[in-house]
C-alpha cells in the first residue's frame, strides 16, 4: 500500500529509480524530518534569525531604518534630530553585529555537526563498498579458476583483492602530509 501511495505522488513523466534509491532518499528525508523536529529551541531560534539576516527583507528594512535614521539626524527634515553625532546609531549597530554573529555561529556549529555525521557515514559506506569489492574480486577469482578461465596479468589485482586497513591508509596520509609540509618548508 505505501509502495502504492509513493509511486502515485511520482510524476508521470519522471524516470523510474531503482527502489533501493528511492527507499535511500525516503530514510534520509526522515531522518532529517526527525532530526529538525528533535532540535532545541534554542538552536530552532538562532537558524531562523540567521535565514532572516540572509535575506534581502533584513537589507531593506535596514535600508529604510538606517536611512530614515540618517536622513533625520542630518537635518534634511523638518524633524529634530535625536542624534547628531551618529553615536547612538552606532552603538546600536554594534550590538545587533554582535548578536547577529553569535546566531550566525551557532548556526554553523551545527551545520558543521551534521557535515561531520554525514562524513562519517560516507566513511562508513565506502568501507563497507571497499570489503564488499574485496569479496567479490575474491569470489571472481575463485569462479574464474574453477572454470579453468585464465587471469590476466594486471598486478593490480592481487593488491585489489587485498583488505585496506583504513588506519594504514590515514598512517600514509599523515605521513606524506608531513613530509609535504617539510618539503615546502625546506624550499621556503
């Protein structure tokens, strides 16, 4: 029946995915669903004062705000001003920078948080696809010799169906980073 439901709010003329894709984009969604309706009130109010200061309304009502500030502080209306020396405009405009920054911030802590859940899950998936490869180079091999077929002379595949140690691998990178870090020392 859900199955139903979900082919049925497809377009007519969109392409068919394979169903594991569309259960994948389904689960994520959810979660993501899950993990906004999850979120602190705190959190919820600094990501929605920092989309409005991204927005072109915040531009204009600033226009507006700080031009009629402007405008009446200069004298070019009939109007007293209350703020000849802008002092107060400023002070004003330093507190809002502050907090303004401070929404700003959290907001991309948590973006950062969830880029960080979502690189450990890619970590994750290509691990998981490396072992799986491994297996099926393996299980190749082994069908192509009890077929009598020949294997080819690629040297590549003894390494291919060999297991990667993901802490070699981030060994070797540090490594060669450090040395690349020494190198460009040594030419500076």
């Amino acid at each position: 029946m859900k199955n139903q439901s979900q082919s049925s709010q497809r377009p007519a003329s969109s392409p068919r995915m394979a169903q594991i894709v569309e259960r994948n984009i389904q689960a994520l969604l959810d979660r993501q669903q899950q993990e906004d309706k999850n979120r602190k009130l705190e959190t919820r109010i600094a990501d929605t004062v920092t989309r409005f200061t991204g927005s072109m309304a915040f531009v204009y009502i600033h226009l507006v705000l700080f031009g009629s500030w402007i405008i009446i502080n200069l004298g070019w209306v009939s109007l007293k001003p209350f703020d000849p020396s802008f002092v107060v405009l400023a002070m004003f405009a330093s507190v809002e920078a502050i907090f303004l920054s401070t929404f700003v911030l959290i907001s991309q802590n948590r973006m950062a948080a969830q880029a960080d859940k979502r690189a450990d899950l890619d970590l994750q998936v290509s691990l998981l696809s490396e072992h799986e490869i491994t297996r099926l180079i393996t299980l190749i091999r082994a069908i192509a010799q009890k077929m009598e077929i020949p294997e080819s002379a690629d040297p590549e595949i003894d390494e291919l169906a060999e297991d990667v140690h993901p802490e070699k691998v981030l060994d070797t990178m540090a490594k060669r980073e450090e040395n690349t870090k020494e190198n460009f020392k040594a030419e500076s």
